[in-house]
C-alpha cells in the first residue's frame, strides 16, 4: 500500500448515492461471514459466536428489534475481547433496553458500525463492506444527518480501497466530498480529506498524473492553516506529493518533496516515531532508485532500528525489513544477515494470515501482500546455495 495512505492514516488523526441506496437489508449473517467465526482454537468461544449468530438467523431484517441488536452487540465483543463471553454478556444492555421494534434506530446503525470496524480490525474487509452498506440502507430511510452519511461513505470508500477496487474506492470518496461540500464551509479539514484521498484512489489506480493536479489546490489551502494539527496536514500532503511526483519517474522531484514533508513532519512528532521511520524507507527507495545504494541503505537501517521494535503482526515493521533485504539482495551483499531478516518478514507475515480460517478473499489478498517476502526468501536460499 502507498505511504500516501498510511501516512495519512497514522500520522493525522446529497444523501446517499443511488447506487447504494437500495442496497439490499439481507442481514450480515446470511453472508457466512467466516472472519466472525476466528476463534483461536477456543471452542468455548466458537460455540459463543455460534450461538450469537443462530438468534441473528431469525431476525427480521425489515424488521429489526433491540433483541436483534442485542445479538449483534454481543459478537461485536465477542469479536474484540478475544471471547470473553461473561464480559460480552455485560454489553448487552446497551443493546437491549425493551422490547419494541427498532427498525432503522441509531442504536441499530451504530451496532453495523462497530462490527464493521471489528471485522476491519481482524483484515476482514469483505465481511466489513456488507455491514457499512446495511448502515447506510438503514440511515438512507429515516431522514439521515448529511455528516453521518458521508462518514459511512468515508468508512466505506476505505474499506473498498483496502479491497483493491479502486475505482469503487474513488466514487464513493467523491459522493463523500460531495456530501460534505454541501454542509461544511470551504477549506475545512474535513473537505480537505476528502479530496486528499480521492488523490489516493487515484495514484492507487495509476492515475498519478490526474492525482498531482489535485495537490496545488490542497497545499494552498493547507498552508492556511497554522495550527499544529494544520501543519502537520501540510507536512503529510507534501510527503505525498513526493510519492506522486516519484511514481511518475521525476526522482530528484520527488526526493526534495518527501524530503520536506518528512523534515517537517519530523519536527513535529520527533525523529523515533514510528511513522517518520516508516517514511524513510520510502525515501531509502527513491534514493536506491537513483543510484546511491550506501546512501539509502543508511536510511534503510535507521528506519529498520526503530520498526522492529513494534509489534510482530505490524505491517510496517515487515514491509521496513522486507526493503532492506531487498536491498541487500540487489546489490548481492550480505547474504546470511537478508536469510535472518526475512525469516522475521515471514513470521510476521505467518502470524497475520492466522486470522484466516479459510481461503476467503480476504485471506488471498493478505496472502498477495505477504508474495514478495516468499519470493526473497526464494532467492536468498538461492543465494547462499551459489556461495
């Protein structure tokens, strides 16, 4: 995934479209969502969620109740606190407060939500999507808030574009600034975001050209805001602009950009945090792309000393390893210590795809993701098989 978006992720915290407006209600459940079913080898837990999704079966999805949201509140819990099942039941009264039927209630909408976001946390996406889309079916039909919608929409263009479809991830980031352009004044954080993102979507398409039109327009208004908040969204649209600017084969261009943002964010947040780490080696990949191999495993190494300090399942952490001892790979040096270094890439990579319990989307895209490491570990064996 580019730094534009992980950046952005990390470093800064109309109405509905018709497309998605008659999406259809059919409830989550009925989709089998297998990432709900992780249970880690606990089959207490298993037979938890299992339950939970047997009182879903027999909901009503024109008619939603509290009981049903209930059910939903529970595996939402469930799904987070590792199937702490006496700690999920204590969350049922937030869900279950009578007996009346709740069709298209906040309480209801708000449920979806969550469990969307826990099935994201899992790299669950596809299960993610039906839920964002039941929300909005759910909101559409009760005379929603516009800033609600176009945070669902907001929600859902991500959870699309972490999906690869991008040009689904594009149109409903626009339908966002669309919604907020009509409620917001212009030039407020939020519209910037938007159209940073569709910026994103775009690059992600390979569109970089169209993409770097988008940047003067966003660095004029971003230089208007002096806050710290405001000035670290400059530093992180600078950055990206060097990525665009690199994508499109001006590497010294690119390079001054990066260089500038990531000075700036770094001035912020200081030099250790992770994610100014992160970006270096991205910088570390546009220097090497311009023949200063010493120069950029330097920063390979800086960026690497602060990243395998976090947790084994980040993924920065093993795409920072994975740079570098492709690095080394390419210049032919180093052969035992690029062995050890992806055999750390690997682990972390092994430990993510544990999530998955069959061979959903989901779990092919993350196995996609992990090629690269695999492929290393092919020719490092190779390599030392030469020697």
């Amino acid at each position: 995934m580019p730094i534009v978006r992980r950046l952005l992720l990390l470093l800064t915290l109309a109405v509905a479209s018709p497309a998605l407006a008659g999406v259809s209600a059919l409830p989550a459940t009925a989709r089998a969502p297998r990432c709900i079913e992780l249970a880690g080898g606990d089959a207490a837990r298993a037979r938890y969620i299992a339950a939970r999704r047997a009182e879903l079966a027999a909901c009503d999805p024109a008619k939603p109740t509290l009981e049903c949201a209930a059910s939903w509140g529970k595996l939402v819990v469930a799904s987070r606190d590792g199937g702490d099942a006496a700690l999920a039941e204590q969350y049922a009264p937030l869900f279950h407060t009578d007996r009346r039927p709740m069709a298209r209630t906040p309480q209801l909408v708000r449920t979806y939500l969550h469990l969307a976001g826990a099935m994201e946390q899992q790299a669950c996406f596809t299960e993610g999507e039906p839920l964002y889309r039941l929300a909005l079916a759910l909101i559409d039909a009760d005379k929603p808030d516009p800033g609600e919608v176009a945070d669902i929409y907001y929600a859902l263009a991500w959870n699309l574009s972490y999906q690869e479809r991008h040009k689904e991830a594009e149109a409903t980031m626009r339908a966002t600034l669309a919604l907020r352009s009509r409620i917001l004044p212009a030039g407020s954080r939020d519209i910037l975001q938007a159209q940073q993102d569709i910026a994103y979507m775009l690059e992600d398409q390979g569109r970089f050209a169209e993409a770097e039109a988008l940047y003067a327009p966003l660095l004029a208004a971003r230089e208007k805001l002096t806050d710290d908040r405001g000035m670290l969204d400059l530093a992180v649209t600078y950055t990206n602009l060097g990525y665009n600017l690199a994508s499109q084969g001006r590497l010294a261009e690119g390079e001054a950009m990066f260089r500038k943002g990531l000075d700036a964010a770094a001035a912020r947040v200081g030099e250790s945090d992770p994610m100014i780490a992160k970006g270096r080696t991205y910088l570390a990949a546009i220097i090497a792309k311009q023949g200063r191999a010493e120069e950029a495993e330097a920063w390979y190494r800086r960026a690497v000393a602060i990243l395998i300090r976090r947790p084994a399942m980040n993924p920065d952490r093993a795409r920072a390893i994975l740079g570098l001892a492709t690095h080394l790979q390419a210049r032919d040096r180093a052969p035992q210590e690029v062995r050890s270094l992806l055999r750390i890439a690997a682990a972390d990579a092994r430990l993510s795809q544990e999530f998955h319990t069959g061979f959903s989307r989901d779990a092919q895209a993350a196995l996609r993701r992990s090629a690269p490491i695999y492929l290393a570990q092919v020719r490092a064996a190779w390599d030392l098989a030469r020697r």
